[in-house]
C-alpha cells in the first residue's frame, strides 16, 4: 500500500527569487507508484469502510481516462475487493491506455453514455444501479465524499511536522481535496493558514457549495480558504501548446513532474498570481502535488501530447 507519509521538497525558480517568495511542493505523487497523490489520500478510509463492512464490493464513476479509476482499480486489487466502474463513454473506451489497466486489475467497466453519466448523483439512478449491484459501495465521482475528508486533512497534520507556510495551493476537480485540506487546517492545533483551490474546470463556481457541504457535519464556519476559477486554461483537460511548453519550462527548471490537466495548472496559476503581484514579500508557498501522472499515457494515446516530452508514467508494470 501507499507510504503514509510523504516528502516535502524546495524547489527554485528565478521568479521565486524576483517576487520574493520560498515554494516547497509537498510529493504525494511519490506516495505509490500508481495510487498516488490525492486519489489515496481520498480512497483511505473509504476502503477501510469497506474492508471493515459487510460489503460484497465496491462501485465508482469516472471519465475514461480518469485517474480516480485508475487508482481506485489498483487499491481494488491490493484490497481483494470486487470492483465496478461506471464510466462515461462508449465500450470502444475499453482498451485504452487507463482503462485496460483498471480491467487487468480486475475492475467490470459499466458503460453509460453522457446524459446516463450526468444522472449519477440522481437517487433514482443510484437505485437501479444498487439493484444491478446490490451490497455494492458506492464512492462518487473523484472519491469525493465525507470519508475522503479525514485522509485529506493527513496532509495539513504532516506539513505543520515538515514545514512552516503561509499558503497551500491545491488544484481541484471534484472538491473533496480542497475540503480535506480546510478540514485539516481548521483541525490542527495552530495558526491558521491560507487555503487556495485553483479549478481545473470552466464554470466551477458550483463547487463551492460542494465543498461547504462536505465541510457542513463538523458545524464550523471556514474562512481561510478560496477557489480560484480563472485559471482553467480553457476548461477540463484542455490547453494551449503554449501551456504545455510552460510546464515542461517550469518541470526542467524545478526538477519535478507537472502534468498539464491538474497539478500544471495549479504551477502555471501560481506564476501568473506572482505576475500579478498576488503573494506578500517572504511568503511561504506550498504546492500540493496531486499525482495523476498516469493520465500523460492517455494525453500521448491521443494526440494532445508527444511522448518524447514525457518520459515518465506512460506506462505501469503490474
């Protein structure tokens, strides 16, 4: 299983210099070689609930090339827990770079269309498919749920033993990370810090409230947190031949992988906020790596990546 504690690491650039900040990134990517970043830290306790239940498996959602099934298959396996993905996009998806592995490793791919997918938080619909999978566990899209909550708050309770910050940056999909890291904050036992979400879809100004409801059982106010949602560079997997060359840039400078979906956008939104004079003189910044670094395999199978770019995690062994 995943290291339950991972690295933080200094990183250098000459913008770091010019605006006067310090960036360390804390490496949750190195957590597992392929449950890594934040899609463990969500799955900890969910799988725990699991194993502790009487519960005949487990059922999720995810894209096609989405890292949540991608992890979740693999934890699945390790865990010998049955597993079912239900996953927007056609059948013909079922040999592609992320969803071959998720099969190998024992997870039944259920097939809806996108008008199906968008149901999936609808009772109805979770009905049928507790019919269809009875005594099964479901997980939400992105692992995103209350019991993802307290793994992601690990994090703050490791960095307040690793570091002093000011700042956390985080990019967001579905929620539940930024949630855990306001959780964790607010638990730990000293000075506030400031939360920043930086969205990774077009219009995700709906997640705030996703994140209040996840936050609503402990009955605290929060407000040391923010989702910032201007630097989706085009919205959800999307952006410009410009961008990639920015991270590659920003991945030979620091000595560490960005990939462009998630953690890239959160490095090219914290060059342009110091650009934009956003961060105080001697600020203390930490960049939470997330992982996903299995999604550069399909970003190459399709054509929005060239694989001599990327010579890492395009392919797992196991």
């Amino acid at each position: 299983m995943p290291k339950s504690l991972s690295i933080l690491q200094n990183i250098h650039h000459p913008l770091f210099d010019k605006y006067k900040v310090t960036v360390q990134v804390k490496r949750d990517d190195l957590l597992h070689h392929i449950i890594s970043g934040n899609k463990w830290r969500k799955l900890k306790y969910n799988l725990r609930q699991i194993k502790e239940g009487v519960y005949q498996g487990a059922l999720t959602f995810g894209g096609s090339y989405s890292n949540h099934i991608h992890a979740f298959a693999y934890a699945c396996k390790l865990q010998k827990i049955p597993c079912i993905g239900v996953i927007r996009g056609e059948a013909r998806y079922a040999s592609n770079f992320t969803l071959a592995w998720a099969k190998h490793w024992g997870m039944q791919c259920h097939f809806v269309d996108r008008k199906t997918y968008r149901r999936r938080f609808d009772t109805e619909f979770l009905t049928e498919l507790s019919e269809l999978y009875p005594n099964y566990f479901f997980i939400p899209e992105g692992g995103s749920n209350t019991l993802a909550i307290p793994g992601v708050a690990e994090i703050v309770t490791e960095l307040n033993q690793q570091t002093n910050f000011d700042t956390l940056l985080t990019p967001v999909g579905s929620g539940g990370t930024l949630a855990g890291l306001i959780s964790g904050d607010t638990v730990a036992n000293s000075k506030q810090h400031r939360i920043l979400g930086i969205a990774v879809l077009k219009q995700a100004a709906y997640l705030v409230d996703e994140i209040k409801c996840l936050l609503s059982p402990q009955g605290k106010r929060h407000n040391n947190w923010q989702l910032l949602t201007n630097f989706h560079r085009g919205g959800y997997g999307k952006f410009s031949p410009d961008d990639v060359k920015r991270i590659l840039a920003f991945n030979q400078q620091t000595g560490v992988i960005f990939e462009p979906v998630y953690s890239g956008k959160m490095v090219l939104a914290l060059l342009d906020l110091l650009a934009q004079g956003y961060f105080s003189v001697n600020e203390r910044i930490v960049l939470l790596h997330t992982g996903g670094l299995q999604g550069l395999g399909g970003m190459i199978e399709q054509g929005k990546l060239k694989a001599e770019d990327w010579p890492i995690l395009t392919k797992v062994d196991e």
